[in-house]
C-alpha cells in the first residue's frame, strides 16, 4: 500500500558531496557536474552517474555539455522548419498533456530533424558525454528517440507522473503487469533534455523530486 510517510522520508534525504566526487556543486540535492570533468574521469564517471540514478537524487545536471553553442543555435533552426512546416501542412500534434494544437509538438524528431539537415543533426548528436551519460544507464547498444514540445504561454501544467518502459497506459492495463515488472522498466530508459532556450521559473520547467524514484510503489 501507498504510504506518504514513508514516500516523505524517502524524498527527504540529504546529497552528500563524498558520494559524488567528480561533481563540482550540489543544488537542491543534486549533483552538478562540468561536462569536462566527467569525460576526463570516464570509468569513474559511469559508476557515479549511475549510482545518481540509482541510489541517489535520481536526477543530475551537466553543465557545458554543448560547449560550443551554435550547434544549439543550428539545431533550433531546424526545429523551428520543422514545425512550421507541419504547422503549414496543418498537422495537430496531440500530447499526453494539452490538446492538439495547444503546444508545438514533434514526435520522431530524431528522424525529421536528420531529413531536413542531416549535417547539422550529426553534429548534434556526436556529443561525448550525452553519450557517456546513455551508457552509464543503457550499457553500449543504446537506441535514441527525440521529441520536441515547445509549451506556449498559459499552457496547461502536466499531472506529477514518472516515465518509464511501459508507457502511457491506463491504470487498468498497468495494473495487469505484476510491480517487480514495473520497477524493472525503469533500468530500460534514460531521460534527458538539452535546454535550447533560457528556462527560467517563469516559462514553467519541469519540476523534479529529488529521491522519488526510490518508492518502489
């Protein structure tokens, strides 16, 4: 049974910086690391990254990962032409949290965006310690998708929820795979963002719970 006490104590752990030695700062519990340290240290960087994912916060930043921004700045032209051009061709793209049309949405990015401007998408994508990052969790046969979804002002918050394997089903259908199936999904997927843009509080960032992970239920 769900008990919020004991998910409380769980959420209410403290980072400690010996746990993290590579990190260069802790922020409201989690580890913030410099993407050169991390690649200069890679064997260590793999057990701690997934050590944080694992056992710790759950959650980490890198910093610099994409220390040469015009990539980024390449990269959002591209976004911007693919959605416009789905825009034009009047494709609603629904999601699972705001109606068709409210947010621009991409699905199978990875595949539209390399179609449209495959040099700048391996430049993109030839990224080291994302890379590094996929393989502390993944292993080294890891596959990539991508998705773009750009919340407009006003636009509906999501529900607190936790990603994982099975996907977006009904309670119904999740509760015909036994928990131990649940709770092993989670070692199948990775998930990160890149921040394209400045994200302060206002724009409404995703907000994170350090340590939630670890309640099995």
């Amino acid at each position: 049974m769900i008990n919020i006490a004991d998910f409380t104590k769980i959420c209410e752990q403290i980072t400690h910086p010996s746990n993290y030695p590579l990190a260069s700062d802790i922020q409201s519990q989690i580890p913030i690391y410099k993407a050169e340290a991390l690649l200069k240290n890679e064997a260590k960087a793999l057990d701690e990254l997934a050590f944080c994912l694992d056992k710790g916060p759950g959650v980490y930043v890198i910093k610099s990962a994409y220390p040469d921004l015009q990539i980024i700045d390449d990269y959002n032209k591209v976004i911007k032409h693919v959605v416009e051009s789905e825009r034009a061709q009047m494709t609603k793209k629904g999601d699972h949290f705001a109606k068709p049309g409210a947010n621009d949405r991409v699905w199978n990015a990875i595949q539209k965006c390399c179609a449209h401007k495959p040099e700048v998408h391996v430049r993109y994508y030839s990224n080291e310690v994302i890379a590094l990052a996929a393989r502390s969790w993944l292993g080294p046969s890891y596959q990539m998708t991508s998705q773009v979804n750009i919340v407009k002002p006003g636009g509906e918050a999501q529900m607190p929820h936790r990603d994982y394997h099975l996907g977006f089903q009904s309670d119904d259908v999740v509760t015909e795979y036994p928990q131990h199936a649940q709770n092993m999904s989670s070692y199948l997927t990775l998930q990160g963002a890149v921040a394209h843009s400045d994200m302060p509080i206002e724009s409404g960032p995703t907000l994170l719970l350090p340590y939630s992970q670890q309640y099995a239920h």
